[in-house]
C-alpha cells in the first residue's frame, strides 16, 4: 500500500473495516484502490475523493456521498440504492447496469460518464446535470430535463416515460428507440438529436417541438408518404 499523506491512500485493495479505519485517520482521498464486491452499506463518505478506483458488484446502499467526487472509478453493476449524492461529481465514470433507485441525486453532475442501463427509479433529482454521457437503455423514467440544455446524451433504447423535455435544447446525442410513452416534448428543440425510431403512436408527443427537414421527412415516410 501506499500512503500518499495524511489524508490519502492509493495502490490497494481494502475491505470494509480497512476503509472504515482510514475514514476515522481523517484519510478523504483514495486512488487507485479496489473495492469490488465489498459491502460498504451505510459509511459515511461526504467529501471524499476516489480516482481511478473499483467498485464493481459493489453495495454501498445509503451511504453518505454527499459532496463527493469520482474521477475515471469503474463500478459495473454497484448498488446505490438510497444513497445521499447530493452535490456529488462524477467524471469519466464507467457506471453501467448501477442501480440508483430511491437515491438522492439533487444538484449531482455527470460528466463523461458511462451508465448504460442504469436504474434511476424514484429518485430525487432536482437540479441534476448530464453531458456527454451513455444512458442507452437507462430506466429514467419521470426525469424532469425542463429547459435543459442536452449536450451529447444518448439516449438510444432508455426508458423515458413520462419524462418532462419541454422547452430542452439537445445539443447531439440520439433518442434512438427510446420508450416514450407520455413523454412532454412542447418547444424542445430537437433539431440537433437522433431521434429515429419513432413509433406513428408517438408522433403526437412532438406537437410544439422544433424538428429539422430531415427529421420531418422522416416522420412523413412512417406514415408512407414519398417526400420528393
């Protein structure tokens, strides 16, 4: 193991009580550590800082990670159900398959970060920020993005039920194939997303939206029309 300081630790593998002991040193960074399959349910982690670490399999069911910051962690599959990530970053984050539900993710910022298929049922999320991120698949269902601006989201195949985009701005990204049911779409741009796939049920839910030619001759050959 290395120790960098007083308040870091990197190049280690640590079960629950070895965190728990670096936690009561006043230890708030780890880099490079491995916590895959450890149960660390319930520590108290607001602040800290962990780069290029592993949580694979890991359970950290409501912890406290508040304020954190994880830059470029791998974490396939972790359990984060009823975590307190209020104001917690992410950055270059491989999260698929994470499970988030019931979290508390307001003001939570996601950057660059991989969450493919993740679950985000019932979650708080006011005010949380996505870009340039993979959310294929993602259950999102009931996401307020209100005047969002959508840098680079995709989208492709994710559950997005009852979503509200009204008045969004998508700056790239796709909506490939995405479930849309109830989904609100009124004065979003759209112009600059993918949004093939769209089922004839569903064109209503644009009603209001900003769409380019292309997009609309598109929705115009669903219906078997020839755009000439």
């Amino acid at each position: 193991m290395e120790q960098l300081n007083t308040n870091a630790v990197a190049g280690v593998a640590l079960s629950r009580a070895e965190l728990e002991e670096h936690l009561a040193q006043g230890v708030r960074r780890f880099e490079s550590c491995t916590f895959d399959d450890e149960d660390l349910s319930r520590l108290d982690l607001q602040g800290c800082t962990f780069e290029r670490c592993t949580f694979a399999g890991a359970i950290l069911f409501a912890c406290k990670l508040a304020r954190s910051h994880w830059l470029r962690c791998r974490a396939g599959g972790v359990d984060l159900e009823s975590v307190d990530a209020v104001d917690a970053r992410f950055d270059g984050c491989d999260l698929n398959n994470a499970k988030w539900r019931r979290a508390k993710l307001a003001s939570a910022a996601f950057h660059g970060c991989k969450l493919t298929g993740a679950s985000f049922e019932e979650v708080a999320h006011l005010g949380i920020h996505f870009e340039e991120c993979l959310l294929v698949g993602a259950d999102m269902r009931g996401f307020s993005f209100k005047k969002a601006t959508l840098k680079q989201l995709e989208f492709s195949e994710a559950y997005l039920s009852g979503c509200d985009f009204r008045e969004a701005v998508f700056e790239g990204g796709s909506l490939r194939n995405a479930v849309l049911k109830l989904a609100k779409f009124q004065g979003a741009d759209l112009r600059a997303t993918n949004i093939e796939g769209v089922r004839l049920t569903e064109v209503g839910l644009f009603k209001g939206a900003v769409i380019s030619h292309a997009q609309a001759a598109a929705f115009l050959r669903e219906l078997d029309l020839v755009v000439i």
